[in-house]
C-alpha cells in the first residue's frame, strides 16, 4: 500500500496537477487531435491537381469509407400504389429495393400534364422524431393520426407548408423515402439509434453508409423514370436532410443540383463542448468512421462542382455556430471558383432565424431550382 501511494505520488510530482481525463464527452487531448486534421484529400491540398481527377479520387475516398457495398445489382423492382389526387398533381405510393436487404416505401408525386418533368429529391430532416420521415416533407394521406403528426411538424419548421406538395405544384416530380429508423422503417427511440449504429458496426456495416447509399440508388431511380428528365434533377432537404442532400450530389452525377438548408460547418468548429454532436445519438446518422482523416465536410460538398448548390444558413442556429458556417462556405467558394463556376455556389446566412425552413426560405429555394434546372441552364455535371 505504501508502495503504491508512493508511486501515485512520485507520478503526480512528474505531471503537475491531474487533469480531468475526459471534458464532457470529449476526451482531454481533443485539441491535439483536431490539430493533426489537416485534410490532405481536400481540394488545393491534394496531389491530383486536374479537378475532374480528383473528384474522381475524392468520391472513391467517401465511398471506400461508407463500409456499405457501392453497387449490389439489385432491380429497383418498383410496384405503384394510386393514392388521391392531390392538388395539381397525381400522389402514389412507390415501393423499391435501395438495397438487397429490404423494400422501401416511398411518396411519389407528379404533376398533372405532359412531361417529361423536372424532378427533386426530398430527404427528411432528423428532429428526434421518428414516427414520421417522408411525412415531414409531403402530406400523408389515409392516415388520421399520421396526418396530425406531420401537420404539427410542418407547423413548427415550414411555416405549415409541406415542400413537396409546393413543388409538385411548381411542376415537379417529387420522391420522398424514411430513411432507416422513422416512419415506416421504425420507429427507433431516441436512446435506440446509437445502438443501432453501433450493432451496423458489428455487422461491418453502418448507418450513416446505409443511409448515404440508399440516397444516392433513390436519385438513380428517380433520374431514371420515364415521367422525369433525367438531365434536371435536384435534391433538397433540411437539416440532416440537407446533409443528404450535398452529399447525395457528392455520389452521384444523377443529380444535377442541391439545395442545403441549415447543415454545413466545418468539423474542427463543430466538435467543441456544447455541441449537438458531441452527444452522439443522431451524430451516428452523419458519421462515416476514419473519412475525416481525409475529407471535411465542406470538402466532400465540393465533389459535386461545379454543379449548382445552395446552402442556407440560419443566424441564429444554435446547431452550427457561425465560425463552422463561415468557414466551410469559405473552402467551398473557393473551389467553385477555382473551376470558374462561382456564380452556380448560392450562399446565404439568413440573420434573426434558427434551424428553420420557413415560407421565405422555400420561396427563394424554389426561385432558384426554377433557374438552375431550366433546360438551358443544365449542363453535363462537369
């Protein structure tokens, strides 16, 4: 015993007063490793120095990293199920294979009249609320109590608007899907989702990958569909939804466009104490073991220049604090204008508002997907 206070003594003479091993959900030595993120696949600090060949080599980096097979085979298979006529458009429920694993339901609208149409992707938002996905984005139907729960969401972040059923007035094909865990494919509890990830990791497979891969398949699809032109296709979402959306442009030339509302920092400014992400849970839907060894965020955004995207900002964001914004929107100009494509990067810090996707926002997001996918604006995705 003596022995043993001596050298806890001894040790503690060595080192000066102990620290505290672990700072909130940080370890101590958090600052050390966030120095050594340097980034070396980014553009500017990569090797590859033609842009084409790099993307090339950037998406290989995300894909190697999602730990979910990039390309399986499976048929979509797609079966349609009429639902009622909606307002100016025609709603049907779609189910399809994303995966070889399992069918997936999905809300499927089209406006009425000739086509080909344009098309967006809607990827929901997270929230911590599970028991609807697609139903945050377009408005369920033969469901009573679903209808209330979505009514409520839209009520609280869109300023009652359901956005799909606004671009399908607009004149777009609109497909929406519940990611793993909400709607139809859960509903998960919250304290369930990392043990979730967490067994997907067992299983050498992974959440956010599934999720990232899934994505990417169902803007394949939707590009792919008779009633669609397949050259103006977009994808849009809010909040982790937004996250889907860049990322789904970063893997996939069947979009030709994104919109971002209120996700996109940089991951050093994100990961400090009082963080959302620090209490993992939902962070396990956007985490993608070792990619940041590599890539920033902002960085994997970048694969999908010099294609047009959007990325709104809310001021008063309590998620991603401006320093993050700021700097993530800084690495992405830069590369879009290293490739002269400044004018197709839409950045916008929205001062007074939160993690919100209200009527103004909709409205200039809308506005711009008019302009960018306009037949004589799209382009191949370079």
């Amino acid at each position: 015993m003596a022995d043993a206070a001596g050298r806890r003594s001894l040790a503690s003479g060595c080192q000066g007063p102990a620290a505290e091993p672990v700072e909130g959900n940080l370890p101590a030595f958090h600052g050390a490793l966030k120095a050594e993120l340097d980034f070396p696949s980014a553009w500017g600090r990569s090797p590859v120095r033609d842009f084409r060949a790099w993307r090339r080599a950037a998406r290989a980096t995300v894909e190697e990293h999602l730990l979910v097979d990039r390309q399986d085979g499976t048929p979509y298979a797609p079966e349609f199920t009429a639902g009622p006529r909606g307002d100016g458009c025609t709603r049907e429920s779609v189910t399809i294979s994303l995966t070889r694993y399992e069918r997936v339901r999905g809300a499927l609208l089209t406006p009425r009249g000739p086509g080909p149409f344009p098309a967006v992707l809607l990827l929901h938002d997270h929230g911590s609320m599970f028991a609807i996905g697609k139903e945050k984005l377009v408005r369920p139907w033969g469901d009573d109590a679903g209808r209330a729960v979505a009514q409520a969401w839209v009520n609280r972040h869109f300023s009652g608007r359901f956005i799909g059923d606004e671009l399908a007035r607009r004149g777009y094909v609109v497909l929406c899907l519940d990611a793993l865990g909400w709607g139809d494919r859960g509903p998960v509890a919250y304290g369930q989702q990392q043990a979730l990830a967490s067994n997907l990791f067992h299983l050498g497979s992974s959440l956010a990958g599934l999720m990232a891969r899934e994505d990417a398949r169902a803007a394949e699809f939707l590009a792919g569909l008779d009633r669609v032109d397949a050259r103006r296709v977009a994808a849009l979402g809010f909040s982790m939804g937004a996250y889907r959306a860049w990322q789904t442009a970063a893997l996939t030339d069947s979009v030709r466009a994104a919109a971002a509302v209120c996700w996109m920092t940089g991951l050093r400014e994100m990961m400090v104490p009082g963080n959302n992400t620090l209490r993992g849970q939902s962070s396990y839907c956007m985490l993608h073991p070792g990619l940041s060894r590599f890539l920033d965020f902002p960085d994997v955004a970048s694969i999908a220049a010099p294609r047009p995207m959007l990325f709104f900002h809310g001021g008063l964001d309590p998620l991603f604090p401006a320093e993050g914004v700021a700097a993530a929107h800084a690495k992405m100009r830069a590369v879009w204008r290293s490739v002269g494509a400044e004018e197709r990067l839409h950045l916008k810090t929205w001062p007074g508002l939160g993690h919100v996707f209200v009527a103004p926002m909709q409205d200039e997001v809308f506005d711009w997907l008019d302009t960018v996918l306009r037949p004589s604006h799209v382009s191949s995705p370079g």
